[in-house]
C-alpha cells in the first residue's frame, strides 16, 4: 500500500487506487480550507469564551453532549456546509451528475476520561463497510484544528483486504436508525452496537497527519480506529462519503474481506448535481429488500 499526495491522477484513476487500498492526500482544493475554516467559526461561537481545543477543561461531559448534541445536525444540514461539500468533490474532478454524496459530520475526540461515547463516540478498529456502507464509499476526512499522533486516525494497512474477527454480524442499519434517535443522550455508556475488531493490535499502524486544509482519502473497507487521545488537546475533524454512481451499478468496488452485517446506507447519498436518490428499485435490485418496519433512511426528530 502506498500513500499519494496529489497524484496527477484522473478521477477514475483516483477511485481505483482507492478501492486498491492507497491512501491519498489532497493538498490543493481550495474549498477544503472554507469548510475548515466555516467550522472553525462554528466552534469559535458554540464553546465562546473557551478555545474550542480547550473546551473540555471548562465544560463537563453531560454539558457537552447537550452542547454538541443540538449544533452537530444544524452544522451537517446547513447549506453553507453541503455546497462546499459539493465544490471539494467537483474540485478533485468528480462528475456531479455521476457522485452521490453523504452530508458532512464533525466529530469531536475529546482526551480519554473526558466525553467519549454519544455524539463524541471514539470509533475503535472497524471498517465503514461494517456498517452497512457500500464498497463503493469513498472517505474524505480532514482536520478542523491540527491533529498529532497522539489525537488523530490511524489505519492497519497490511489487513485491507484480509479478514480479521468482529462483530458486524450485530449490526443492522435500519435498526441503528432508529437508535440513533438517542446518541445524544449517550453521555456514560454507549447505547448503539457499533461494530469493531476484537482485540486487535496491529504491528504496523499508520496514523495519518493531513494539516488543515488538506483532505486525506480513503476505502470505506479500509481497518482504521480513532486514535485515544491522550493530547490533552480535543480534536475536531470532518468527513464526509461519496459513490460513483456507475461503479454502484456496476457493482465493482473495494473488497469486502469479512462484512457480516445487514441493511444497506446506501439511500443516505444524494446526486452532487441535483441530491436526487437512487431510485427504490435499483437499490432492492442491488442490496435486497428491507424489512416492512425498517426506518431506510435516519430522520432526526424535529425540534
């Protein structure tokens, strides 16, 4: 496996490399740097007069979850935040009306001890696959604030395409949608089954630094963990998903070494062009039919 940065790549060259397991590192689009810098204003007004890295020292755990638990799906909805979604993915030369895309999600690590679960949930080892993403996904994922070894990502290269135990079996993603009403409310204890590795430990582990401003890319089959924060310091990032639409119904994509769960997420992606759906009958032609009391996609409760 190999980690590029700014490969003079086309777009389908990209994908490929991606599904093939490469890491790729995109320092020249310059809507990345808007959206981090929307975020940091975000933050800046959300935990005033804190420094957003410093928040925790001041805000106990079940504040924050009240604080982050409202502001995370207005940031996620606002349009501000899905059109420079939209401009990075165009950026990079991906064809609109061929990319569906997933709206973008901060999420907030905050140094162990301090709030870990809910809408601060510290992903262990897993892949996204697990969770009923399509092979096809696509990661983007970029810091807020600069990241350090110590409060980052990481990946175990050597295991993309190579089985490891797990219980994804547990996961089902229409029942996690109707969990999700209450991860807010998570503040102690982790309520939703979130799918990970048993007792892995890696020899070789890759911890990725993009800075801010730069995107760093990936394989949703990819083994990859949210490193303990032991910084001192919360860390802020964002990521967001994209499919190429022709690759989905081509079915040809990254491979899927050891995924047992069921349901599909594959209804969250909207059109880059027009954030139309795929239609119902390609998704069942694909993924199979879902259960009659199966909530297909998350709807948040109205305030």
């Amino acid at each position: 496996m190999a980690v590029y940065v700014d490969p003079p790549a086309s777009a389908e060259e990209i994908r490929q490399k991606l599904y093939d397991g490469h890491l790729l590192v995109m320092t020249q689009l310059p809507s990345v740097a808007k959206l981090v810098e929307y975020a940091r204003e975000q933050l800046t007004e959300l935990f005033a007069p804190h420094d957003p890295e410093h928040a925790h020292e001041f805000i106990e755990p079940e504040e924050m979850a009240r604080l982050l638990g409202p502001w995370k799906p207005r940031f996620i909805h606002s349009d501000r935040s899905k059109a420079l979604v939209r401009s990075i993915i165009e950026e990079i030369g991906f064809k609109a009306s061929e990319t569906h895309f997933d709206v973008p999600k901060p999420r907030t690590s905050f140094p162990v001890g301090h709030l870990t679960t809910g809408v601060a949930f510290a992903f262990p080892w897993h892949r996204d696959v697990w969770y009923s993403a399509p092979n096809q996904q696509l990661n983007w994922w970029l810091p807020v604030f600069p990241v350090r070894e110590t409060n980052a990502m990481s990946f175990d290269l050597d295991r993309f395409n190579a089985p490891v135990d797990n219980n994804s079996g547990d996961f089902d993603y229409y029942r996690n949608n109707i969990g999700r009403l209450t991860t807010a409310a998570s503040v102690k204890t982790e309520a939703q089954v979130r799918p990970g590795a048993y007792e892995h430990n890696p020899p070789n582990e890759l911890v990725a630094l993009p800075a801010p401003g730069q995107v760093l890319m990936f394989s949703g089959a990819h083994l990859h963990r949210s490193t303990p924060n032991t910084s001192g310091l919360a860390r802020y990032s964002i990521d967001f998903r994209t499919v190429h639409v022709p690759d989905v119904l081509a079915r040809r994509g990254a491979p899927l070494a050891d995924t047992y769960c069921t349901g599909t997420a594959i209804r969250d992606f909207v059109n880059v062009a027009d954030e139309s759906r795929f239609d119902e009958e390609t998704v069942v032609s694909i993924y199979g039919a879902p259960p009659a009391d199966a909530m297909l996609v998350f709807e948040a409760p109205k305030a």
